[in-house]
C-alpha cells in the first residue's frame, strides 16, 4: 500500500456481538469483560434490501433503500439507542459506559460483501461501452454503514470533547477505514458527521457515520480525474499545489500548525467552509503519523469550537473526511477534510434551491476572505 504501513494508534479496543449479529467495537475504555454485557434485546435479522441503480444520464449510482424510511427519529432522550444501556433502558451499546464505539447501523443504506448477494453492475442493461452499466441498470448496494458514537454524554458535541477523546475518535476512524477498504467489492471509506436538527440529523446525540461504499462517489471521482488531468498537463500533484497556493497567498489561512493547514477555499461552496489538510500528503487516515494525528485533534477541537460562535446557537455542521479510493492509494488523491456549515446568519440558512438543487451550480454570497477573517477572529 502507498503511504507506508498503516500506523494504529495505541487505543485498547474490543469487539462484541449484537441480539442480530451485528459487530460493535469498544475503543478506549473497553469493558473487563464483555461477557458480562450481552445486548439481552430480543432483536429481528435486519431486513435489508437496498439496491443501486445507475443513472445514465449523469453516471451515478443511487441507492434505492426503502426500508430506512422505519428507522428511529429523534426519540425522547430517554429512550435515545446512542446512550449507554442502564437496568432501565437497552441501548445499542450493552455496556453501562463507553469512550467511544462504533457499531454496524440497524438501518443500513450499504449492506453485505460482494460475495454475498448475486448480480453485478450492467446485469440488467445493455452496456453501452466496456466498463459502462446500461441503461436500467442495478446492483445489490453491497458495503458497510457503521455509526460511530463520539462520548456517552447524550448532551455532548464533538467540540466538547478533550483531546484525548478526539484521538480515540481518531484511532476508531482510522482503524474502520483501513478493515472496511479490506472488505470484498467496497471502493471507498468515507467518514463523517452531521451535527445539528438543520442538517436533518435524526439523533442528536453525538455521533458521525461511516460509510463504505461499492463503488466511487461521484464528487471523489470528479477529484480523481482534475487530479489526472493537471498531473497530465503540470506533471505536478493538484492537491500539494492547491495547498502551496493557499499558503502563499494566506488570505484565506484560518489556522496554521506543524502538520496541518486549515484554510477557506477560494472557491468555497458554503457560508463557512474550511478545508484541513495535512502538510505532509497523505492518501488516507491510516497512512497518518502520530504527530499530524495529535495535532489534528488540537486544531480540529479548535475550530470547531470557532464555529459554534458563529452565530448565536451552535452551528449545524457537515464535517467531511475525503481519503483515497481503496485502488487509489499510490495517486495524488489527498487525505483531507471537508468542514461547512449551511448557516450564513443568525437564524438564516443557505438552503440548496433551483440553482444548487437543480443544476449543481452554486452560489455563495459570503466572499471566502471575509469567512476567513471573521473565523480567525473568533479565536
Ligand atoms: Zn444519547
């Protein structure tokens, strides 16, 4: 693998089995013994059907996975599946307390191995051109959607954590992506959180999801072919040059470290949107030293944290971790991370409408030097 040997942070972690077969891994605090908390819920299999049917049209795959319309949405806190199970209350996690876990999600949008379900991409279409699905064409969504909890604080978000949490956190990032991109058929890890009701997060407590996907996401394979492109034509790596250029020009430089680089992108989508990159490229969240991993936390504890002033309540968030492709490792493609929020004012969000929603062509009206300017202030 490119970016050396995976480097696992030295978290304990242990692994137990759910009433329906599903994993759950404990990291940092693991009970003594496991045993001594089986999940006692009497749980059906999960019905899972989701399939994948390409768009011809614009090349994407879509999941169609109607049974996640039954899943939980956002219950009494007392009843929440993300707190630790009491004598009162069985959770998703069969353990009285957790630093951090990590479990297969009940309702997945991604299920199962290649090898499991029958049927390949283009099995039902004529393909139009080698490697191309035909029109009508579908595919079992196989891949993995696990859930990830940050603390067993139901009334904690990530930017309350220590950063010794957070680098559990980051351990248990780094560990599932690196045993998902092993899995048969997966093409890409992906990592990320929802934070907030805007968003349409259904549970709020605090927690991210990652996805492993069966094939590349359309916005990662758009970055793979600019990356071939300018490697073509500058016979340079896009991701270290857009890194050189920001820190050069430094008007959009939010926080900088040893390791990393925070910055506004200048063409940046969202009201406040930062992007994290390490300086050192990396393909992914395994290849990470233990320094960039440590500092990481610092600096991402710290902007988040800008980002809850903001406005006058804490920020909706997307934060959106991009590694390489399982089969694009060796490439330019850079680790990096995606952070933005849809909310432009107090009060006030910047909804996708008919030109973002219908076109794909955006408009933001925050220009990405006052974003930065306003972000570094809030330090
Ligand atoms: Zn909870």
């Amino acid at each position: 693998m490119a970016g050396g040997t995976p480097k696992t942070m030295e978290v304990p972690r242990t692994t137990v089995t759910l009433a329906d077969g599903r994993a759950l891994t404990y990291f940092g605090t693991i009970p003594e013994r496991p045993a001594d908390y089986p999940d006692r819920r009497q749980l059906p299999a999960p019905d899972v059907q989701a399939r994948a049917r390409w768009d011809s049209l614009v090349s994407e795959w879509v999941v169609i996975a109607s049974h996640r319309q039954e899943r939980t949405f956002q219950p009494a806190e007392d009843q929440c599946p993300l707190c630790p199970s009491t004598a009162a209350s069985l959770t998703e996690i069969p353990a009285p307390e957790y630093d951090v876990v990590v479990f297969e999600n009940r309702f997945p949008a991604y299920s199962g191995t290649a090898g499991d379900q029958p049927g390949q991409p283009g099995q039902l279409g004529q393909p139009r051109e080698p490697g191309q699905p035909g029109l009508l064409a579908a595919r079992p969504a196989v891949g993995r959607c696990e859930v990830i909890c940050f603390s067993q604080h139901h009334l904690a978000s990530f930017a309350d954590l220590s950063s010794g949490q957070a680098a559990t956190v980051m351990a248990a990032w780094a560990d599932r992506s690196a045993e998902l991109a092993r899995l048969p058929g997966v093409e890409q890890v992906y990592c990320f959180e929802n934070r907030g009701a805007e968003i349409g997060v259904t549970l709020s407590h605090p927690h991210g999801q990652i996805y492993a996907y069966p094939y590349i996401t359309p916005r990662t394979d758009r970055m793979l072919a600019a990356c071939a492109s300018y490697r073509h034509g500058t016979g340079r790596s896009l991701f270290d040059d857009v890194l050189a250029a920001e820190r050069a020009d430094g008007s959009r430089i939010v926080l900088a470290g040893r390791h990393w680089t925070a910055f506004v992108p200048f063409a940046a989508h969202w009201p406040y949107e930062v992007h994290l990159y390490p300086n050192e490229r990396v393909p992914d969240l395994a290849a990470l030293a233990p320094a960039a991993r440590a500092e990481f936390c610092e600096l991402y504890l710290d902007l988040l944290r800008r980002f809850d002033r903001l406005f006058d309540g804490p920020a909706p968030y997307i934060s959106a971790w991009h590694q390489a492709p399982v089969r694009h490792r060796g490439g330019d493609f850079a680790l990096h991370l995606e952070l933005f929020t849809i909310r432009r004012a107090p009060g006030k969000l910047k909804y996708l409408a008919g030109s973002e929603s219908g076109m794909g062509a955006f408009a933001n009206d925050i220009t990405p030097e006052a974003a930065a300017m306003r972000l570094r202030q809030l330090g």
